[in-house]
C-alpha cells in the first residue's frame, strides 16, 4: 500500500529559490495591498457621496470583483486584454488582479466602517471650528481605522493566498516557482508540501505581526 | 488555392452547449461540496464549542492548516497525495474531498460564532423548562443562532462557489477550464470570458443580495 519513496532532497537543495519566490509573492501581495487600500477609498468614498456615473463605476468593480472568482478576474486581465491587443507580463496580471479583486472587497469593509461613524461627530467637530479635512483626519478616519484594521488583516492573509493563482498565468512566485521545479524533478507531493509550510509560515507570521501591531496602536 | 484546414474556428452555437454543461458542473461540485462541507463544518463548530479544550488542542490547529494554505497547494497536494495511500481518486472526487474539507474548516467558524450568538440564559431557560440538551440545540440555538450567521454562511458558500474554479488545476472540466479550452481554440478570449463571468455573477449577485436583504429585515 505504501510502496512510495518520499525525496526530499531535490527540494532541499532549491529550497533557496523557493525562499527567494516567496518573497515575490509577499512582494507583489503587498503591493496590490497598498494599491487595493487607496483605490478602496476612494470606491467606497464615491459609493457613499457621489451621484452618477463614478457611483455606478464604483458599484460596478465592487459587485464585479466580488461576485466572480478571482481566477477569473486574473484570466481577465491576462487573456481578455489580450483581445484589445494589450499583452501584460505575467507579473502585472497578478498585480492587477489582486488589486482588483482587494479594492472590491476593502472597498465594502471601508464602507462599513464609515456608516459606523456617526454623522454628528463630524457636524460636531465643523463646529468646534474643525475644517473638513481635519474633522475627517482627526476624527473619522481614527475610528474607521480601528474597525477596518482586522478586516485589513484578514484581506491580506487572502492576497497572499490568492497570489498563489499565478501559477495559472505563468508568473513564477511561490507556487509558479513551485510547479516549475516539481514538474522538472516529478517530486511534485514534496514540492508542494514544501510550499504548504511555506505559506502557513507567511500567514502565521502575518497575523502574529498584525496582533503585535494592534496591541501597540490601540492602547487606548 | 484556399487552404482547406484551419487553425482555429469561430465561436459557434454548440459551443454555448459546451459551456452550459461546464456551467452545470461547477453548479454540481459547488452545491456537493457545500451541502457536506457544511454539515460537516457544523458537527466541528459544535466540538469547537463543546470540547472546549480537548478540540482547541486537535481539531482548532488541523482546521488552521485548511485557512492558511491556498486553495491550489491544498488540491495539487491532495491529488498527489491520494494514490501514495493507495487511493485511485479522479479529478472530481479529488476536488470535492478537499473543497468539502476547505467548507468545513471555514464553517466551523461559523458554527461556533451562531452557538455563542445564542445567550447562555437563553439556553438556561431553555433547559430548565425541561428542554433536553438536544432539544436545545435543535429548537433553540439552530433557529436563534442561525439566523446570527447566516449571512456569514451565505458568504462562505458563495466564497466556495467560486473557488470551485480552481478544480479546473486537476483537469476537472468545469466552466472556467471550458472557457479556457474554447478561448485556445476560437481565439475570442473576451466573448468568452464574459460569458463565463457572466454566469458566475449570474448565480453570486442575487444570492449575496438576498442574504443581504435578509440581514436587514431580521436586524429590524
């Protein structure tokens, strides 16, 4: 029944490389975090205060990016474009897809967290003499950072998860990384349980820093 | 003189028939999975509850695993894993082993937030008008505490709906590997990709807003 040889070694000695794509998938996850969180705003800004045709643009890519799968969404950006003769490398498809798909999500987070500040603070803070912005920076945006942090967290933990899909679109972060040397060596269990570890790893390390991070800006 | 054979064709109308019956296979391991994966991921959620630290000591960290590791590895893995047991498992069965296991770690979750959604003097009462502890359960935290989760149900079964895309890695055909095959030979990838994202939106959007719209009448 288990007449199967496990052979570690292979994947041993390109754990190097292994390393060395996992920190292009924490890369380019990162990056589309910081992208998804500043168009997230300003999606969730527009679907709060806007009229027209920007509040159907931004209902639009929210409802789009989370109704449909995001392989789809990175199929999207790597095969539909190509019929308007727009060819992306690999890692800007992966870039743009997870930017897409965080932004719609964090965009609904970002709109929660605002609904849950009362309006009256800021009527409140414009007559303390507070200009907008500072009623908005000093006020709102304190509060809604505190109720969008885990769902931060958590939507992170996704895009680095989802990253993985780039083994789809031939982008070689971890698992495209992954496949290469699994189907060059045919060790492919042990290759990927390698990498199994490694994303437990990055994860656990993710939500560890967040908790570690919580714990120091809200103190009060 | 014409040449006689072509590379490629246009999209032609059996090949919506091809895509339909994709569309009906993802619709079939999609609600499999799910049906199991919930049942399952509730018998964990009330050991979660219940066995409070012998399951916080085994099952909690084994379940992790199942939220931490993408989608893909899980399923490359499995599908690799199988035949090292012994085990002849085909792409579908392998799929729904591991998306029914995948639903089950993020439902118990789930399951354990809609048990302790449901107040302890609640269930007090409820016992002590002679209710038995399975009476309890089933008539009392079931219809209390699953209207509280339900949405986050919702969302996880749609969450699961379009993950299914990712099956299409082991050679299941399902719709996402349907429109990929056709876009390969029709070289229409945007007709194609809309479709196929049209239908995934088709079944995701009334379903995310009716559990929305229910969300709001039982807030009432």
């Amino acid at each position: 029944m288990f007449d199967y040889n496990f052979h570690w070694r292979p994947v041993m000695k390109s754990l190097p490389d292994l390393l060395e794509a996992a920190s292009l998938t924490l890369q380019v996850a990162v990056l589309a975090m910081v992208l998804g969180i500043v168009i997230g705003l300003c999606l969730a800004l527009a679907r709060l205060h806007l009229r027209g045709p920007v509040y159907w643009f931004a209902t639009a890519w929210v409802e789009l990016a989370r109704n449909t799968p995001a392989l789809f969404q990175l199929f999207f950006f790597g095969f539909g474009l190509g019929a308007f003769g727009l060819h992306l490398s690999p890692y800007l498809i992966v870039l743009a897809g997870l930017t897409f798909n965080c932004a719609g999500y964090l965009a609904e987070n970002f709109r929660g967290g605002f609904k849950a500040v009362p309006e009256t603070q800021i009527r409140a803070s414009r007559s303390l003499g507070m200009t907008p912005w500072q009623a908005y920076s000093r006020v709102v945006i304190p509060q809604v950072f505190r109720i969008v942090y885990h769902p931060i967290t958590n939507q992170m933990v996704w895009a680095v998860l989802m990253s993985s899909l780039g083994m789809l679109v031939g982008f070689r972060e971890l698992s495209g990384e992954t496949q290469f040397f699994a189907s060059r060596t045919f060790r492919i269990f042990e290759y990927f349980a390698v990498t199994a570890v490694i994303y437990y790893a990055i994860v656990k390390v993710i939500l560890l820093s967040s908790r570690l991070m919580a714990a120091r800006l809200f103190r009060y | 003189m014409e040449p006689t054979l072509k590379f490629f064709s246009g999209f032609a109308p059996n090949d919506l028939w091809f895509m339909g019956e994709a569309a009906l296979r993802t619709l079939w391991i999609s609600v499999l999975s799910i049906s199991l994966g919930t049942v399952l991921g509730t018998l964990f959620g009330w050991m979660l509850y219940e066995g409070r630290r012998a399951a916080t000591l085994t099952l909690a960290p084994v379940l992790d695993v199942f939220r931490s590791v993408p989608l893909i590895i899980q399923l490359v893995l499995f599908y690799n894993f199988a035949p090292i047991v012994g085990l002849n498992l085909d792409p579908f069965a392998s799929g729904t082993v591991i998306l029914t296991v995948y639903t089950a770690a993020l439902v118990a979750n789930v399951a354990r937030g809609g048990i302790e959604a449901v107040g302890a003097p609640m269930r007090r009462a409820a016992r002590s008008l002679g209710l038995s502890y399975w009476q309890d359960l089933r008539h009392v935290v079931l219809p209390i505490g699953g209207r509280a989760v339900f949405p986050s149900w919702v969302g996880v079964a749609l969450g699961v709906m379009k993950d299914s895309a990712l099956v299409s890695v082991l050679g299941y055909v399902e719709l996402l590997k349907a429109s990929q095959i056709l876009i390969t030979r029709t070289q229409e990838p945007f007709l194609i990709l809309a479709l196929a994202g049209a239908f995934y939106f088709a079944l995701s959007y009334p379903v995310s807003r009716y559990a929305t719209h229910l969300e709001n009448r039982w807030a009432q």
